[in-house]
C-alpha cells in the first residue's frame, strides 16, 4: 500500500501493439475499483504523444500525464511522459531522465521494481504486448515480494515477445485476454489478505486441507515442506488461493488435484525468498548451538572432514 496515500497501484507496461490491449484493459476496469492504474508505453521521446488522449477514450477514470512528486489517487490514470523515466516514491511519483541511451532502456523494470519495493506484496505487475523482455525481471521483483503478476495470452498480442519472456520466466501468476485481467485484479484484492474459512469448514478441515497440499506437493515434487514455518506455508497457500478467486483451504486443495501445472506454481511460490534464511538470526544461532557442535563431536573435535 502506498505509504502516503493508502492506494493499491497497478502498473501496466506495454510496447509495440500495446495500446489495443491497453484499451481493452481500460474499457473493462469496474467503476470505483479504489486501485491506480500507472502506463509505461515504450514510445519516442521526440514524437508527441496521444497516448493518454486516446486511453481517456476507453475509461470514465481521469487520465493524466504523470508529473514529478504527484501523490497518487485512487481510480486514476496516470501516464509516463516521453523521454522519462518513472517509479513511485513515498505514495507520489518520481520522474527521472533515463541514464541508458535510447534502446536499452528498460522503463517497464523501472516501474516495476519500485512498486516491489514500496508496496511489497500488495503491488501489481501487467506486461502486455510488446517487443523484447521489458517487464520480466521487475514481475520478478514484485513477485518475490509476494505481489501479483499478470501477462497478456500470447494468442491475443500483436507482438507477444514480453509477456512471452515473463511467461517463461515463471514469474506470472494469471495469464488472460487483456479485457479479462481487470476481473482477475479485482478477484484477487477483493480476497487479500487471506481466504476465511467457511461457515461448513472447520478448524480440522482447514488443518485437513493443509496436509493435503502438503503430501500433494510430496508426491509431485518429490519434496517434503512440512518442516517449513507454518506462517510461511500458510501466506503462500493464501495467495495462490486468492489469485484463483477460491472461497478456502480445501477448494484450493480439491483444485490441486487436477491441475498438476498448479503444483508446479504452488511449489515455486514456495521457494521463493528462500535467501531469506540466510537473514534469519534463528538460523544462524542454531548452527551455532546446535549443528556445529555435533559435528565438530563426530570428528573428534577436528574441523576438518
């Protein structure tokens, strides 16, 4: 969430072929969504652009081009201007002159590693048509901050070559016809921060719906997580339950089931932030206290192997 105003921010980065998807992803954002909708378009610094113009078309939101230090507002466009480069900062956006010559600019990352890093994951990464791989490595920062990532179906892009690379890159959590992604957004907030337990589901059936999951992924990848911290466990499953609009625990588990493809997802969602044992203070301590000693008393108390 944005720390000065409070909105949710999608960012939306498109290039070649971009502005049809990006009009049908307009057109179809419901009235009052509460989120802000920030457009990187690879566009030429010295040409004019009608870009903004032309989305006003598709959307009753205000369209405007992005200025520096503007505090965001919900149920607002806002449009990179030509020859910058844009991030969020603090709740406001940043404009900057891009260091990089023309052509080895990546504006689309830009964005979007910055909405990691200040929205962590609540942020929202949409690569839509486009040449190149724009995109593909700030949908993994956003990612691995736990934000959703989207892409636009490959058989709808003029040029599918960045949503083609995100996808790839195993850094998408839903891939959709550019006019079905605002519904899978909305899906998706609406849900956060955790799937709740139907009034039929208790308690033991949640648990139960757990170890499902739990032997499901042992039995597909041949890895056994019950050793993982269960906070970790369950804001993971969460996730995944709320990017696919499940009412619990137990439809997703009935959903893993027959989507094998979801074990896989599921079981990168895992691993992801796996660096962060080695930030753990925890960790490190019962190496110490514990693991060390035990194998410094195996050797005999010689280091050496």
């Amino acid at each position: 969430m944005s720390a000065a105003t409070g909105v949710r921010v999608v960012g939306l980065g498109a290039s070649a072929g971009g502005l049809d998807p990006l009009l049908q992803f307009l057109s179809n954002v419901r009235a009052e969504s509460g989120l802000a909708y920030l457009v990187v378009q690879h566009m030429d610094p010295t040409h004019e652009t009608l870009l903004g113009e032309l989305l006003q078309r598709a959307t009753a939101m205000p369209v405007r081009e992005a200025v520096e230090a503007q505090h965001i507002e919900p149920d607002s466009v806002y449009v990179i201007a030509p020859g910058t480069e844009l991030t969020v900062l603090r709740g406001t956006l940043h404009l900057a002159t891009p260091r990089e010559p023309r052509g080895q600019r990546l504006p689309i990352d830009a964005l979007f590693n910055s909405l990691a890093r200040e929205l962590g994951d609540r942020a929202i990464g949409v690569v839509l048509s486009g040449l190149g791989s724009d995109g593909t490595q700030g949908l993994q920062a956003i990612k691995a901050q736990g934000g959703l990532t989207l892409a636009q179906q490959l058989d709808s892009a003029q040029f599918d070559s960045m949503p083609r690379s995100a996808i790839a890159a195993g850094c998408v959590d839903i891939v959709a016809l550019p006019a079905d992604l605002p519904a899978r957004i909305a899906t998706f907030t609406g849900a956060q921060p955790a799937p709740q337990r139907q009034p039929s589901e208790s308690a033991d059936d949640g648990t139960a719906a757990l170890d499902t999951i739990l032997a499901l992924l042992r039995e597909h990848t041949r890895h056994d997580l019950a050793l993982y911290k269960s906070n970790t466990l369950v804001r993971r499953i969460a996730r995944r339950v709320a990017v696919h609009g499940l009412s619990s625990v137990a439809a997703y588990a009935d959903y893993l089931r027959a989507n094998a493809q979801e074990l896989d997802l599921l079981f990168k969602e895992m691993l992801i932030g796996v660096t962060s044992f080695f930030r753990d203070p925890e960790v490190w301590q019962d190496l110490q206290d514990k693991v060390l000693p035990r194998l410094l008393e195996r050797h005999g108390g010689d280091a050496r192997p």
